[in-house]
C-alpha cells in the first residue's frame, strides 16, 4: 500500500468520526444537564416551582417557574397525577413509545464493524491485484513490455549477426505470416538462446520487442519456483492464457535453466515443486491444447542442465547460440557503445578489438565504460587512445596497486622474473607477441607479462601449448638463475598451477600422449543430476594414474628445459629488461622487442613520467629512489 492509499483511507476515517460527533443527539446532552433527583422533584412540586411537566411512561420532563427546563425518571408513585393537580400544573401525557432505531443510529452503531469490513476488503483488493500476492499466487509475473521503456532495436545489437538472422526471420513471420504460409511453413513455436554470460541474449530479447511489434511478455524462470507445491505450474498456466488473450504475441523466459533442468528419477524427492512446473511448461508448450499465436523465446548459459524433454523440435525448433564475439563482432559491438560517449581522433576501434580477444559485449561495454570514468578522474573533456588502454589493462590485469611498498629486493627479483617470461616468449616462434611488461603491483600479482594473439584462436595447437609451458616457466628459471636456487621465492605459483593443468589437459583430455593415446582419462567432474549420472564413475586404475602423472611431469619437465636453455643463452638480453623494468616500471611490446631485437632504449622523456605519475606513488619513489637513464 503506497502512501496516496494509506493518506486516503486517514481522511476516510477522520471524516466518519467528525461525523459521528456531530450527528450525536444534541438532546441527549442536554438533557444529561437537566437531570433531577426524584425526590428533589417532589419537593419543586410541594413548593409550587413546577409550571408544566409531560409524563411519558416513568420518564418526567417540564418547565420549572424560572424558566428551566428538567428531566427525572418516576417510579411507580401512587397519585402523582393528583398530587400535580392540586398544585395547578399544567399536565401533559403521552403514550410509551416503542423505540425503533432510526437508519442513522443503525449505521452509527454499526460503523466500526463496517469500518473494519472495509479495511479488510481493502487490504484483500491490494493483495490480489497486479501479478500476484497472498491470495494470488498461481497469477503469472509476466510483465508486458511496452513502447515507452526504453525501446531497443536490432541496430542496438552488434557482433551477433547470425543468432540475429535466426530471430529476425520469426519478427518477419509476425509482421507477415502469409509470406511463409503460403509455401506451406510454419512459424516456429520457440527458439532457445545458448551463450555464455554477457554475449547479449537478454539484449537480443529486447530487440525482438522492440522490431516485433506484437504483445511481449517478459519473465524469469526463477518467478515460477514457489515454496508450495503446485504454484509453478498455476502461473505457466496463467501465463500461456495471458498470451492466447494477446495472440499472436512473444513470451520471453530469461535463465529457463532454474525450472528447465533434468528431472530425476525418484531419488531424493525434493523437485516436485519445479518437475510439476517443468512438465505444466512442457504440456502448454507442446501437449492437446495448441497454442498458436504464442511464441516462446528461452535464454541460458547452462543449456547442459536442461531437460531433453524441453530441447526436442517442437518445443524449441531452434537452438541460436550466441557466442563471444570475433573480431568483427568486437569492432562492431564498440561502435554501438561508443556512441555513448565523446571520443578524441585518435581513438582506434579495430586496435581495441584486436587487443581485446574473448571479450564478450558486456566486458566490452565495461571497458568502454571504464574509459569514461578514468577520463573524467582526468578532468579530461573527450576519451582518448591513452584512456582506452590504460582501461583494458585495469580490465585485463586488475587495477594498480601503487601503494604497496615493495623493497629493493623484491622489486629486483620481480623485474628478472618477469623479464624471464618476456625473453622466453621473444624466443619462441608458436608464442602470442607480447603486448606490455610491467612491475607495478596488479590486482593479486606483483608484477605480470602479458599476451595478445594477432588473431582470436579457436583451437590450440601441440607446439603452442608447449610454448605457452615454456613461457610460464621463464619467471621461475630466471628467479633460479640471477639469485641461486635458495632464493626462489613463491611468486612463481600461479604459473606452476597453470602448466599442470594445461599439461594434464594434454594426457588426459587432448591426446597428445604418446604413451597413453587418445584416450580420455579424465575423472567425471561434471555436475551430478538426479536420474543422471549419479551412480555413473570414470575412475583411471593405479597404473594408469601413474603413467599419467608421468607423463605430466615429462611435459613440464620439457618445458622447463626449454626455457632454462633460453635464458641461459640469452642472459644478457635478460639483464637488459629487467634493468628496463627498474626504471620504467612498464614497457610495451614494441619498446621490448626494439630494445633486444635492435638495442634501442625507451624513449620516454622523465619529464613527461613526472606528469603522469607521480614520483611518490611510483614503485621506486616509495623506497626514496629515482628512475635512472639506462645506460
């Protein structure tokens, strides 16, 4: 109840007891002032004050010699009347009457049960309305979308133009359906979007409303799980009658997995709420009763988990996945939110996106986001290339952590370890190019290399993933090499946990095991499903454990040696980057590479570092040092 309701009803009641006070008998008051005892009545009348009296029954009024007015109650007195009339009053008699209540004494006395009545009814009329409430639970939530929220077109949805070609054809079939029935087809009863998180399948929903032009209703799959059994099903019910009323109209089911999953089969018993949904959503969508007119659209990341029931041809006809972005997609997608903001000339979509591989259009609006909101800490008036980047790396790296004081030592070990990796990665042919260094503290790490691809890879090859191996193990070489091996610090534990899982990846799900083959040897780790799975193991024998363990190790023990021959040759260039890295903190892919491949030096003026960064949050102004020209 909002406050306009609960300020009415304040001035309903407000109103019934003025009311109330002011239709109250003013004789009643009146003559509560004007009683008399009896016996003081009988002394006025012995002394001969009383003028006129009227006898009702035992009830006594008159007029007093002075002029006042007086009301008593008589017993049964034996010879009243006489008495009265030896004293020359003036008598008045009148029948008893039969006192029947009046229609405004029956609503006075009855007003605060009807006032409570009222409240009651008034309460029950907001539970019930809308959508739902207490004695309204098997109403759908559906919410029908309309033209002035907001409206989104397909021009708004960018880097998926195939799932785009998939729905478009269902938003012509509703504009003109005689296009297609005339060659005898048939509209789809539903399509099923499949994607992982943040690709834009909520958005592409959107878009179908938008361009539609038909009834939309928008709902979660989590709205139809209650605890009570049998409300799920109440409210797909309520909503496949909402969407016969609207024919030919769209309904929208956002994250269908949290009433789509498998059911089981009799263990555990604790689904009967979501099956009974599950299979009222089954029936409505494919059962006697057809409903023609009613599109259903589902979207999920975890199309695994659902019921085959829900994914056969008839219910979904189409599966559109909407992946990740390419490149293309990527580019696209940044021009849409660029719009948003104001950009300078010097602004490279197709750079962004090349540097931005397996972003999906959420991590991409962030980025984009994140831009502006650094450009503006800037007091900047437009985003520039600088701002973009410095964005990406925040995105991609985590933010910098400047404030943390780090020793001399330490950032020494950090710079030899880092520029282990970077001179691995230069070295190795099947390696990403590099794209920046740096020792400034990101996120959970003290310092990082990263990797970009030239192009978005769908698949990985033997050569790069013992590259990759190489590479990871260059920061721990180095560490070994520079300081002994008494030194090595745990900084190289991420790097160590990434190479074993990607070399066990190798033996046990790739193949790429000479010993053991092409033989999944992998332990189910999928989720467990009742009626699926639950009794189904994929466990490897001892011996078979063992060869894999021994073939992990064979792995990370080749790359290992790969990169330690590496460094080993080519220790100068080591000491060069690291050096570099003292100084600059962060150098990029091109700086790098000039500066081994042709021994040219960053070229970056001091002057303009002072401005960007001030020399007390720099990684060497918190120790009280100051950054030195390589020589």
């Amino acid at each position: 109840m909002n406050f306009k309701n609960l300020l009415m009803w304040a001035i309903i009641i407000f109103l019934s007891i003025g009311l109330f006070n002011l239709f109250q008998d003013p004789n009643k008051v009146k003559a509560n002032n004007n009683q008399i005892a009896f016996s003081k009545f009988l002394s006025e009348v012995d002394a001969g004050r009383v003028v006129e009296v009227d006898i009702q029954g035992n009830n006594i009024s008159g007029i007093l010699a002075n002029g006042n007015n007086f009301k008593t109650f008589s017993p049964n007195y034996p010879n009243l009347v006489e008495k009265l009339s030896e004293k020359g009053v003036n008598i008045n008699a009148t029948p008893k009457e039969d006192k029947m209540p009046s229609l405004l004494g029956i609503l006075l006395s009855w007003f605060p049960m009807l006032l409570l009545i009222g409240v009651w009814i008034f309460f029950m009329r907001q539970m019930q309305g809308g959508k739902g409430g207490a004695m309204g639970f098997g109403r759908s939530k559906a919410k029908l979308l309309n033209e002035a929220t907001g409206k989104v077109t397909f021009n708004d949805v960018a880097g998926v133009e195939e799932a785009k070609e998939e729905v478009e054809e269902i938003v012509e079939f509703l504009r003109d359906p005689k296009k297609f029935s005339r060659l005898g087809g048939k509209i789809p009863k539903g399509a099923l979007l499949i994607g992982p998180p943040g690709t834009g399948k909520t958005l592409l929903a959107k878009a179908i409303a938008g361009e539609a032009n038909v009834p939309f209703f928008s709902i979660s799959g989590s709205d139809f799980v209650e605890m009570f059994v049998g409300v799920g099903a109440s409210r797909v019910r309520d909503m496949f009658e909402q969407g016969k009323k609207n024919s030919p109209c769209i309904i929208f089911i956002d994250e269908i997995d949290a009433v789509g999953r498998s059911r089981g089969a009799g263990l555990g018993g604790g689904n009967d709420e979501r099956e009974q949904t599950l299979n009222q959503l089954l029936v409505e969508m494919d059962g006697f009763d057809t409903n023609e007119g009613i599109i259903l659209i589902a979207a999920t990341n975890r199309p695994d988990v659902l019921d085959p029931a829900l994914l056969r041809p008839g219910r979904f006809d189409r599966q559109v996945v909407v992946g990740n972005p390419d490149i293309i997609g990527r580019e696209a997608i940044l021009k849409v939110h660029i719009k948003k903001i104001n950009t300078g000339p010097d602004v490279k979509l197709r750079t962004i996106a090349r540097g931005t591989p397996g972003f999906s259009g959420a991590d991409l609006a962030n980025l984009v986001n994140e831009s502006a909101l650094l450009a503006a800490r800037k007091n900047k008036r437009v985003v520039t290339m600088s701002d973009v980047e410095e964005a990406k790396d925040k995105v991609m790296m985590g933010a910098e952590r400047r404030s943390m004081v780090m020793s001399e030592d330490e950032k020494k070990l950090t710079a030899y370890h880092e520029g282990g990796h970077a001179i691995v990665a230069l070295n190795e042919t099947a390696s990403d190019p590099i794209h920046k260094a740096t020792i400034i503290p990101r996120g959970r790490a003290l310092g990082m290399v990263m990797r970009l691809p030239e192009r978005d890879q769908l698949s990985v090859t033997r050569e790069k993933m013992h590259s990759d191996i190489a590479v990871a193990m260059g920061g721990r070489i180095a560490e070994e090499i520079i300081f002994g091996h008494d030194k090595v610090t745990s900084g190289a534990s991420s790097d160590i946990d990434m190479v074993t899982k990607m070399a066990k990846n190798m033996v046990t799900k790739y193949g790429m095991s000479k010993e053991l083959g092409t033989i999944a040897y992998g332990e189910n780790e999928e989720e467990v499903f009742l009626g699926r799975s639950v009794t189904k193991q994929q466990n490897m024998s001892e011996e078979t454990a063992k060869k894999v363990d021994s073939e992990v190790k064979k792995i990370v023990d080749k790359g290992y040696e790969r990169a330690r021959k590496v460094l080993t040759e080519k220790i100068d260039d080591l000491h060069k980057i690291a050096k570099a890295l003292l100084i600059y903190e962060t150098l990029s892919g091109d700086e790098i590479r000039d500066l081994i491949l042709r021994d040219k030096k960053p070229t970056r003026s001091f002057e303009e570092d002072s401005k960007e960064d001030n020399k007390e949050k720099s990684a060497l102004g918190t120790i009280g040092l100051k950054p030195k020209p390589v020589v």
